[in-house]
C-alpha cells in the first residue's frame, strides 16, 4: 500500500520539532513514518538556501528515509544555468532530477508529445517503486 502525502513547503524542520500544535505533530509524524521523501526545489536561490537548510535538518529527525531531490522548472537563462550548477553541486551522490521548463508540454494537459518531462516523471516513479521494495 503507497500512501502520499503532499504537505506542501515545510517550515524548517527545527520548528516541526518543536511545534506542539497539531500541525507540528502532523508533519512530524508524515516525515517519521515516510519510506521516501521528494523534496522539490524551486529554481531559485531561495529554494537554493532553504534545500540546504532542509538537508543540514533533515537528520534530526529522521536518518532512515530516502529523499529523492528535484528541481522544479529550469529554464535557459544565466540564474537558472547558475541555480542549476548550484543544485548538482549539492546533490553529490543523492537521488535527484531536474525537470525542464517546457512551454510544449503539460503534465495535465494536451501538448505533451515531444516533451522530455514524463521521461523524468516516469525515471522518478521507478526510483520511487525500487525505495518501497
């Protein structure tokens, strides 16, 4: 049985910790019992400095879970390129993808012929499916 859960943009994990509030316990409990993480990085530098701060947290709580990384719509231009480098650079021998930004394609829609986006979503699925084994 898979189960997901998308918790949306976490706060640091610091604070799930020590958050007594229910949502604290909820996400607490989410990455606890979590067999696999997707953590997915805005193309940006804010999505940059908080992918590191998640990745220096992250074994605070948990140092049994699989986390696969990816970066969410890069396109062509000089930030991107440079957010792009940045992001390889910090995942050194972690499981990650980078997905395309591709005007031609739509995950939900017509318009996905020829886009390099569901050869990405199908890679993940696969290293999801192998974590599970």
């Amino acid at each position: 049985r898979v189960s997901i859960a998308d918790i949306g943009a976490l706060p640091p994990l610091a604070d799930v910790l020590n958050d007594r509030r229910w949502q604290g316990a909820l996400i607490h409990n989410i990455l606890h019992q979590s067999q696999v993480i997707i953590y997915v990085v805005k193309a940006d530098n804010l999505g940059l400095f908080r992918l590191e701060k998640f990745m220096k947290e992250l074994p605070l709580l948990t140092k049994h879970v699989s986390v696969i990384y990816i970066l969410n719509q890069l396109g062509g231009t000089r930030l991107e390129k440079a957010v792009s480098d940045r992001f390889t650079e910090l995942m050194s021998g972690r499981a990650h993808f980078i997905l395309p930004h591709d005007s031609r394609s739509s995950l939900f829609g017509k318009g996905i012929t020829g886009s390099r986006i569901p050869r990405e979503v199908d890679k993940i699925a696969a290293l999801i499916t192998s974590q599970l084994r």
